[in-house]
C-alpha cells in the first residue's frame, strides 16, 4: 500500500495501513493525503524488468515463427527436390516425399534453420522498435528526428524483405544439396544475380500458381 501527499507541488509516497489510515492525524495534518493500493508482494525482480521480460517475449516470437516458416519451407524444397532430381518417376523417389523432407530437415538442418530465423528475428525486432520510437515521437516537434526514422524504417523495410527473399532460396538449396546456412546464402546469392531476369518471371509465375492452389484448397474445404 502506497501513500501519497500531493504537496508542495510534489508526491511523497510511503506504506499506510489501509485499515488504520483514517484514523491517523495524517488526514487532519493533509486533507489531500490518500491510502492507494500499489501491488501485491512489493517491487519484485519481475517489476523491474518488466520491459525487458516483454522485450524478450516479443524477440522469441519471431524467432520461433520465422522458424516454423523455414522449417515448412525446406521441407516443401525437399519434398520437390525428391521428386525433380528422381531419374525414374516414381520408383527413385520415396514412399513419402513430405515425412522424408521433413525427417532430414529436423535431423540435419536444425541449426541452419534456427540461424537463419534469428537473423531475420533481430531485423523484425529492430523494425518494431522504431515503430515504438516513432510513436512516442508523434507529439515531438522535431522534423529532423522524424526524417530520421522514416528513412531508417524504410531501410529496416527494404532489409527484411531482402532477408526474407534470400531467406527462402537459401533453404532450397539447404533441401537440396545439405551445406550449412552461410555457404546455401552465398551460393543462391551469386545464383540469383546470374539468372536475375528469370529470376524475377519464375518468381512472379510460382507466387501465382501458389495461389492458384490456395484457392482450390480453400474451396475444396468450403
């Protein structure tokens, strides 16, 4: 229990028993004085790093999310790879492309996955940062502090979606050929930048057939 003396311009807060506070000569001494409730057990370890613990929780999150999502994403690329690389369909591939895939990913690839979600975590956790910042900077007047921000959160923007991109082909190539998350990067790197136009046509024609086959499933389950 918390009690507060709004005198002077200030706040004293000290402990008050709430069932003897009345009759104390503090509220003839201060008629303004009040007994409030604070919080139950005193200014715990949890208290004081409240924010940290929020902090921490926002962080895991997105770890855990983007892994989820990689791990959905290396094994589609395996399951396809199974069946591409197969030279006679369907005796070379197996009796279950997806449980297959999805064995080697979490057998062989676990690390590789949790790197690449962490990296992609720390930006996100950066961009919701400045989206904090940027709203408590609202009723500042400070138009240069502002410009700031945005330019930064259009970086941070640009960032994400770039590690979300190589992300994903580097993931393939994890499916496919078994190297670690840095040599799959660099190797899909250097292979998009030769293929950059069919690239880009391949991209936009498979997001569309993905969608395609969103739909039918959707309305197969409607």
């Amino acid at each position: 229990l918390g009690g507060t003396s709004p005198s002077g311009g200030g706040a004293r807060a000290s402990a008050c028993p709430l069932q003897t506070f009345n009759a104390t000569n503090v509220t003839k001494l201060c008629p303004d004085a009040q007994c409030l409730f604070a919080f139950y057990g005193g200014e715990t370890a949890y208290h004081k790093y409240l924010i940290a613990f929020q902090f921490f929780n926002v962080f895991m999150f997105f770890w855990l999310a983007n892994f989820v999502i990689a791990l959905g994403q290396v094994t589609l690329a395996g399951a396809f790879a199974s069946y591409y690389w197969a030279f006679k369909k369907p005796d070379d591939m197996p009796a279950f492309p997806l449980f297959s895939a999805f064995g080697r990913a979490l057998r062989y690839h676990t690390g590789s996955l949790a790197f690449g979600s962490l990296i992609l975590a720390i930006v996100q956790v950066i961009r919701v940062t400045l989206e904090y910042l940027d709203h408590r900077l609202k009723a500042a007047d400070n138009k240069f502090a502002k410009f700031l921000l945005s330019c930064l959160k259009c970086c941070f923007w640009c960032l994400e979606k770039f590690i979300k991109f190589l992300n994903r082909n580097a993931y393939i190539m994890i499916a496919v050929y078994g190297t670690n998350f840095c040599t799959s990067a660099r190797n899909a790197f250097f292979l998009l930048m030769r293929n950059i136009i069919r690239v880009a046509v391949l991209d936009k024609v498979t997001d569309f057939l993905l969608f395609l086959g969103k739909l039918l499933i959707v309305g197969s389950v409607g």
